[in-house]
C-alpha cells in the first residue's frame, strides 16, 4: 500500500470521476493508497473544497477520508519551518516526516525546496509523476 501525503490542490483534481487523476481517489477509498493526515489538514481540505464545491460535498469527502480503515492519522510534534514561501504548507512536510510517508504529492512550486534538502528527506512528486506510478 501506497502511505502518502496529499495536498489540497491534487484532492481537488482527483476528485472528478473524469479526471486523469481519478485513480488517486479511487485508491484510496479501495484502501491501495493510504492518505496520511492531520487536523490541520482535514480543515484545509474541508474549508478549500467548500469553496471550490460544496459545503455539503467537502464535508462528505473529509469524513469519508476520515471514516477510512486505511487513513493514517498523524499528530505530528515537531515543525521543522522548511516551506517559507508559504508557511501554510509546512503542515502537509511535517505530517509527512512524521508519518514517514512515501511521498507528498503536490502541484505546489513551494514544496521545491524540499529538493535541496537532505534531512529530513522527503520525496515530492506531482499529481502526474504519482498517477504514473499507479
């Protein structure tokens, strides 16, 4: 099983049943990719698909993720600060470090500077390189 970290902005594209990314979210509700997650993230998730969809949906989808046997829930106690440009991100690195996640998927340019890093190491990958490997 696939353990990774998903940022908001590759949730809000796989979601679609018509979406070359759809298998993502397929995966995870057939329990082949485990989403690993905080509190912070849950909300993230909740309150950017509630703008973008629903309410209703983004409340369904989260508890959905939350409701899943598969879903790693992750308290993560240490905030390394590595993503500057947009410090709102550093909750999907830490979650990941902590939870010791296979990747962060993300279309986000900050997560970048992750790359350069040696320690703690975390693999980044787009939503395309991800579902490519699926």
């Amino acid at each position: 099983m696939r353990r990774i970290v998903l940022d908001t902005n590759c949730l809000l594209q796989a979601l679609p049943t018509n979406s070359p990314y759809h298998k993502i979210w397929s995966g995870v509700l057939c329990g082949e990719i485990s989403l690993c997650v905080n509190t912070d993230i849950l909300i993230e998730y909740e309150e950017i698909l509630a703008q973008k969809t629903t309410k209703e949906i983004a409340h369904n989808v989260v508890e959905a993720i939350a409701r899943l046997h598969t879903t790693e829930f992750q308290e993560t106690y240490i905030h390394f600060g590595l993503i500057e440009q947009d410090v709102d991100d550093n909750k999907f690195v830490d979650c990941a470090v902590a939870a010791d996640a296979e990747y962060i998927v993300t279309n986000d340019a900050h997560f970048n500077v992750l790359k350069q890093i040696d320690w703690p190491k975390v693999c980044i990958l787009t939503i395309g390189e991800f579902t490519a490997h699926l």
